[in-house]
C-alpha cells in the first residue's frame, strides 16, 4: 500500500522525467546514450525504478527520498489590548512568555502601571497570535504624550525606575516571526498623522543583540521608518557558575582574602549578623530600613534619592508582596551589633539574582558592609544552585573590582511614516548630535598654549 506522501514523490518524479525527456530526444536523437536506471527508496521498503536516457551509461544509483509534506507559512494576527481588564485576561500566558526574566514578568510591568501611570498614558500592549487564537507572543507597551515627540510608544516599566533586559516577548522559536508581525501592525497604524495611533516608539534598555528587537527594526527599515540606535548604560554580571573557590580565584590577593575574612564573620558569632526576610509581616520593616539607608547616603551627596517620590516606596512594596508569594523574591539584611548597615532589594530568577536596590551604611564602624552582604549573595547563590549575580546599571568601580562583566544594552527610536514626524525625527536627531558633540568636548581635556608657557 503506497501512502499518500510517497505516492506526491512518485508523482514529483513523473513530472521531472516526462519534463526533460523532450529535451533528452532532441539532444540524442539517435538514442546513442544507454538508458540508466535509478531506484528510489522510501522509508518502508517501497521503491520505484525510474529510466531516462542520457549520453553515458551510469550503473544503477540508489538515491533515498524522504518525503517531506509541504508546511504552510504561519499566519499570525496581532490586536492591541487597551484596558486593565483585558491585559489581565492574558497574564497566565503572559508569565509563561517572560520565563527567566523578572523585568518583563507581569508581576513587575503591571505593578509599575498601576503605581506609576497618569491620566494621559494608555495600555498598548499588542498580543499576536495564530489562527487558532493562541498566543505567540507580545509586546508589552504603553502609550504617552510628549510636547515635542507627540505620541511615544514606550516599554511598560521603563523610566526612573530603570528596568533592564527589556522585550518582546515570544516563544523561542518564533521569536523574529512575532516582532516581524508587530513590526508590520506598527507600520499599518504609523503611515499617517490623522489616522495613525503613534509617532515615535522608544525601546529603552534591551541587551545588544536580541534577536526580536533587531527582527522589529529590520522590518521597520525595510519600510522606510528613519530608526536610531543608541547605546544605553549597560549592566554588570557576576558569574559564580563554577562555584566559590573558582569564583575567589577571579579576585586579586588582598580582595580575595578580605571577602573570605568577611564571610567568615557572617557565618560565625561575630559582629555581624543576617537574615532573609520570608514573611509578608517583615516587608514593612525591610522597606523602612532600605529607604533610610539609601536616603541617608544620597542625602550626604546633595542628591533627594529614589524614595523621594512616595511612588517609588509603593512600587517596590507591592512588588516584594507578590514576589514573596511566587518565590521570586530576593531580601536580605545585614547587621552590625544588632543594627541594620546593608540591606539588598533584589528578585530572583532560575538562574540569576537581580540586585535592583541597596542601601549602605557607610558611616558605620563595620568593616566594609557592602562587599559583606555582597559576598554572602554570592556564596549563599551557590548553595542554592543559582549561577549568577546581576548588579543591573551603573558603572560603580566595585563591580568591576568583584570580577562583573560588562552586558551591553541599547535603546532604539523609531519614528512613523508622515512629513511632521519626519521633522519631529530630523529636530530630534539634531539635538542628540549637539548633545554628543558637548560631551565630548567636555571629556576633552585643554590643550595648553606652548607660547602662552615661554611667556609666563
């Protein structure tokens, strides 16, 4: 019994031989070359013999054919969800598209949305999905007006509260296919000012290299969107993979011997003290200790802090709240002879630690608080089977000193298709030019006069 998808193959071969043998007639008239036979096998044994003339007499070659059923291409539809009610229908599937990363994750983009938005901004977060109304991906955006810029579309999260690794998100193998179809959505709704929903989308702080990103931006070049890349802050990640002695190793001499020193102080009946806070009922001390120990230290510098704006403080409330129920949270305290000198606010991944907040007390007798509780993240981060340590943005010279490696991160504007965003896109680049230009004779240092010299 000969199945459907040998039977296409037999018949793909008839169609090849009856559409050469015209051509193998006119070339060998004379029949001079000896026909060669060709026996093509399938999977379950079948075989068919197959002749054809041509000028030399070849033996018999066994080719085996796998056939193959065509696969038609993915249709993917994109809607656009705009009210609360429906962003939240979609957060089961949303949390499973965010995987391993905290700052795309539901639980801190409609957090942030719900602390920090105002009455101009709007939900755009755009869902694509496949015929079968699956979900295949998203992209978690926002919309807000701008004097200058006018409609911007935005990363939910992004802003003073600096979110990293931002995206959009898809399943793994159909990452450039979903940007592609939100790219191609963004591009109907930006072909003109009276009937478009956007003018400017502002991608900020996704690592160099994501694929979805870079499929969007090709898509949107492709069809004559102006896009700028610019390269953004970028974050710092410390690799214990391999464990703590390989990890000490990394350090010099002096640093490697005081770390040891200060875990060991951790770990006895020293001065030092730590604790993890694992209840809801502990958030509120936590909080309050975190904000007076960053405030105090930002206040010295001449600078008002994060949890000046009440905001901030709610945000990270609530986001410890749920992290606490899924176990995602990351809250350690450390102190000195019973007092609070170090506390970290971070968020924790399957692989990663995401140091997002830290207060110090650098007033303090204790002996280097900071790296302490820094080296107890990373040797309790080992116990726990995690890999890495992310310090997030900032280029602080201790995390290089701790062996951080640099991740690049980038930002990327796009601009709509009609004459006034086009002015909008040509102002706005000039201003970043001029800006670039000014840093950079700032950096530069003044190179002195040899004759203003021999005179003095």
């Amino acid at each position: 019994m000969v199945s459907s998808a040998e039977e296409n193959a037999i018949n793909l071969v008839h169609r090849h031989h009856n559409r050469y043998s015209e051509h193998n007639r006119l070339a060998d008239p004379k029949g001079r070359g000896e026909p060669e036979q060709r026996i093509l096998k399938f999977e379950n044994g079948f075989s068919l013999h197959a002749r054809k003339r041509s000028w030399n007499a070849n033996p018999q070659v066994p080719i085996n054919i796998w056939p193959r059923p065509l696969v038609p291409p993915l249709k993917i539809f994109v809607e656009t969800l705009t009210t609360e009610n429906d962003v939240r229908s979609i957060e089961s599937k949303w949390s499973d598209l965010a995987r391993d990363e905290v700052f795309t994750h539901p639980l801190w983009c409609l957090t942030w949305w719900e602390c920090f938005r105002t009455p101009e901004m709007q939900l755009r977060v755009m869902v694509a999905r496949n015929s079968a109304g699956d979900i295949l991906g998203l992209a978690p955006l926002y919309l807000r007006h701008s004097p200058l810029m006018g409609r911007e579309l935005r990363f939910l999260g992004d802003g003073a509260i600096c979110s990293e690794y931002l995206s959009i998100l898809a399943e793994p193998t159909l990452a450039e296919e979903v940007a592609t179809a939100i790219a191609e959505n963004l591009h109907y709704l930006g072909r003109s000012e009276k009937n478009g929903t956007w003018d400017m989308l502002d991608l900020d702080c996704y690592r160099t290299g994501n694929s979805s990103i870079s499929a969007l931006k090709q898509s949107m070049q492709q069809k004559d969107h102006a896009c700028h890349v610019d390269e953004a802050m970028g974050c710092w990640r410390i690799d214990f993979s391999e464990g703590w002695s390989s990890y000490c190793t990394k350090l010099s001499k002096t640093r490697r011997t005081k770390a040891r020193r200060l875990l060991r102080q951790l770990q006895g009946e020293g001065p030092y003290q730590f604790k993890w806070v694992e209840r809801h009922a502990d958030i509120e001390e936590f909080m309050n200790h975190l904000s007076q120990l960053h405030q105090s230290r930002w206040q010295t510098k001449g600078e008002l802090g994060c949890f000046a704006d009440p905001r901030f403080g709610k945000f990270l409330r609530q986001v410890a709240d749920k992290a606490l129920a899924c176990d995602r949270a990351h809250l350690l305290q450390v102190n000195y002879d019973n007092f609070p000198v170090a506390i970290q606010f971070g968020l924790r991944s399957q692989s990663t630690i995401f140091s997002y907040q830290v207060g110090v007390d650098t007033t303090s007798r204790a002996e280097s608080p900071g790296m302490a509780m820094n080296m107890l993240l990373i040797h309790d981060g080992i116990q726990r089977g995690l890999k890495s340590l992310d310090f997030l943005r900032g280029d602080e010279p201790y995390k290089k000193s701790m062996r951080a490696e640099k991740i690049l991160t980038e930002r990327l504007h796009v601009f709509a298709r009609y004459p006034l965003a086009d002015l909008r896109y040509y102002c706005w680049r000039t201003v970043c030019q001029a800006k670039r230009w000014a840093k950079d004779w700032l950096k530069t240092p003044l190179k002195s006069n040899s004759n203003i010299q021999q005179d003095a």
